[in-house]
C-alpha cells in the first residue's frame, strides 16, 4: 500500500446526500442544491422520490464529481448562463442509465448527443442546453477554460459531443483510473495530478505530438486500466493470452510487455488473476461447485494445472483451501473469542 507522506492530509470530498430526508422533500433538496448549475423538473414516468448521492473531489483547479440520481428533466437558460460565473468544460462518464442533452446556442446550437453506459461525452457551462437523465450513475470532471487557453477554440467545436474514438476511450479510462486511486493520495499528490489530468485531457481532446509527450503517464495509467477491465471480463476464456489482450486494447505486444513488467509480466498476471478468483469462489460457503468446476469456468484448461498454479502460489491445495477457509468463515473472533488476527482475516476474505 502506498504510504502518504506525514506532511500530507488524505483528500476528502464534499458530499451531500438525499438519503436522510423524508422521500417528499428529496427532489427539492437536490433541486435547490444543483440550482448554481441548472434547473431541475420531474420526469414524466419517473419517481421524484428516490435517493441522490453526491461526491465532490477538489483538486485545486480541476473538480471530480461523482453522482447517482434516479433521473431528472434539466435546463440551463441563456439567463442563467449569463447570471452564474462558471464557465467551465466538463468532462460526462456515463457510468450505468441514458442521458441526452441538446445545446440551446453558441458553438454546438442545436446539436443533440445521447450518451449510454460507458461513453464519454464534453459539454460547456457556458451554454445553454436542456436535456434529461434517467436513472444514472456519473462521472464528471470540471475544468475552467484559463486551464487551456490555447486550445479553447478547438474544444469549444466538440462541445456537447459524444468522445467515440479510441483516444476519448483512454480519457474514459483515465478518469476510473484516477476515481479509484483518489481515496488513497493526499493533499502533496495534487499539483502532479493536476499537471497529469490536464496533459490527458490536452493529448486526447487536440492531439499532437507535444501534447502527448507531456500526457505520457497519464496514457499509461489509461492503458493499464483498459487492460485491468479486459482481463477481469474475459476470465473465463481460455484463449485470453497476451496477444489477444494486446489485440482487444489496441496496444502492441511489446508496449503491453512493458506495462506489466512489474507486475510479473503479462501471463502472471491474468494466471494471478484467474487463480485469485478461483479462491473468492472457493471461500464462498454458498458456491457448491466442484473445484474442477470452479478451475474450468476460471479459463484454467485442466484441473492438474490449476491444482499445481494454485498449490505454488497459496502454498496449499485447493481442496485444503476449501477446508481452512469455511473454517475461518464460521466465525468472526479468533481462538478463544478473541479478533481474528489480520492473517486470519486476509485468508478468509481473500
């Protein structure tokens, strides 16, 4: 685990929930507190009842805002543009529900994008648009226009876009990415983030190469998240090798070699994978497969290949594994109702 330097404070968000207040009163909670950015109304068909969570990372000159709303109509008037002082680009991952919004004027007048589960899109607060949200689970990222002077003119012609390229699939990548890790940095990590963010976003938004030279990290953060996610959905395929994974994240085999080169290499780490998620079933008191069962639907080709793997790496059988494990699992104390020891805890959950 990464330590965080004693003269460094962990980030913490700004976060404002729904969850406490009567049902009746949510949607106007959330109204009044989203009323900076836009205007929102009841969809027809939909609860105005349901729970709104929101979570704002401060970076200093960037904010990451992660959201969960059960939908909404929304607006943004010429009025209100013209009354409010952001004026900020931002970046919209569709994590799970549909969105569709439509410019109201300016650069993008007129144009509609509809966003779904996975897609990226970039819109302006400093235009006026109407949409609607069902159901959705996001990711923004809000970055003030000063941050890119240079190449204001070109982002502000892809505004209110939908980023359907490889390049707007690595922004998508970076931003999981950098959603994960920030928990975890502290207050001393901002000014690189911030620096690694902006030469992302600069790289993969207006492409050149001084642009990319300078977002080179950010790329590879992007790059091992794309992998992360491809390795993890393709577990139970035995044909998934290093040059299907290459092929599937549009990288070459020498480029991926370098990326998991401390992790072991590109073969250790999706058999460390697999056999990882071999033991999660294992330990599970409710799966009553067989370990054979279990071996084959982790794309191992043989039982005596993932008994030997499983073996070198856990230093015990599988069938050993099942018996220990549904042991500690039958308890939540130690010997002699003490607290499970970490290593205790670390097998049984592992």
């Amino acid at each position: 685990m990464d330590s965080i330097p004693p003269s460094s404070t962990l980030l913490q968000p700004f976060r404002f929930t729904t969850a406490h207040l009567p049902p009746q009163d949510r949607f106007e909670a959330w109204r009044e507190h989203l009323r900076p950015v836009a205007e929102l109304t009841p969809a027809a068909g939909q609860s105005s009842t349901g729970v709104v969570d929101l979570a704002i990372w401060d970076l200093g000159t960037l904010a990451l805002c992660q959201e969960r709303n059960p939908g909404a109509c929304f607006a943004r008037t010429p009025k209100r543009v013209k009354t409010t002082l952001a004026d900020h680009w931002y970046l919209f991952l569709l994590k799970s529900g549909t969105n569709w919004t439509i410019s109201d004027g300016a650069a993008s007048q007129e144009r509609l994008s509809r966003g779904n589960n996975g897609q990226l899109g970039f819109y302006s607060l400093g235009e006026a648009c109407h949409g609607e949200m069902r159901d959705i689970e996001t990711l923004m990222l809000f970055m003030p226009r000063d941050r890119f002077p240079q190449l204001a003119g070109q982002l502000d012609r892809i505004s209110n876009t939908m980023l359907e390229t490889p390049r707007g699939q690595l922004l998508a990548d970076y931003l999981l990415a950098l959603e994960r890790r920030l928990p975890s940095m502290g207050s001393d990590d901002l000014p690189a983030v911030r620096r690694a963010t902006e030469a992302m976003i600069a790289a993969c938004l207006v492409p050149t190469p001084e642009n990319e030279e300078q977002a080179r990290e950010g790329l590879i953060v992007s790059l091992g998240e794309r992998a992360r996610r491809a390795v993890h959905a393709r577990l139970a395929d035995p044909g998934l090798t290093p040059a299907s994974l290459a092929q599937a994240i549009g990288v070459s085999r020498s480029v991926l070699y370098r990326l998991f080169e401390p992790l072991g290499g590109v073969a250790c780490y999706i058999r460390n994978c697999r056999l990882a998620e071999a033991r999660r079933a294992i330990a599970d008191g409710a799966d009553m497969r067989r370990i054979h069962q279990i071996a084959d639907a982790c794309g191992f080709s043989s039982s005596q290949e993932f008994s030997r793997a499983f073996r070198h790496r856990y230093g015990q059988s599988p069938s050993e594994a099942r018996t220990e494990i549904n042991g500690l699992l039958g308890r939540t104390t130690g010997a002699g109702g003490l607290p499970r020891t970490l290593d205790e805890f670390l097998r049984a959950t592992a």
